[in-house]
C-alpha cells in the first residue's frame, strides 16, 4: 500500500474528504519521524514499534570495482513488528 491508498481508504472508511485525510496521515507520519530524529521510540499498539539504531563505521566495497570504500556511522530507522501481525502473517491455513 502507498501513501496516496491509504489517504483514499481513510477518506472513504471515515467520511473525510481527500484533502483532510491527506493532512492526517501527513501529520502522523511527519510526528513519527520528529521523534525518530529526537532519538524516541514510537510504539504504535497491534501493530508495532519503530527505533533508531546506530551503525558503526566500517569499511565496505564498491560492488562495481571491488574497491575498498569507507562508510560513515550513521542512524537507522528500525521496526519490529507486533505480534498480533506476526501471528496474521504466520497464520497456518
């Protein structure tokens, strides 16, 4: 699902129009990113939890040369999942 189906399915599932559920869910994915950037953790009940995870520095390879290249530390969205959507996801038929 993309952005544009999910502001469709809101609108059509809550009476909003387009233009209004187009600013909610905006203003829910702007909100979880200020507090992924604050260092937060954002955790969303039945459906799961985002973080932010460190990564070193390292060396890496350039796959095209096979040169070495350095890679800066940097910040990394990370989500786990709840487990009800594990148990959806694994549900035997």
């Amino acid at each position: 699902m993309i952005k544009s189906e999910l502001v469709a399915k809101l609108a059509e599932q809550t009476n909003l129009s387009k233009s209004d559920s187009e600013r909610i869910v905006s203003t829910v994915f702007d909100e979880i990113t200020k507090a992924l950037i604050a260092g937060n953790r954002v955790e969303l009940r039945g459906f799961g939890v985002l973080s932010v995870r460190e990564r070193k520095a390292r060396q890496g390879r350039n796959p095209k040369t096979g040169a070495k290249v350095s890679v800066n530390a940097k910040r990394v969205p990370f989500f786990k999942a709840g487990k009800s959507i594990n148990d959806a996801l694994n549900k035997k038929a």
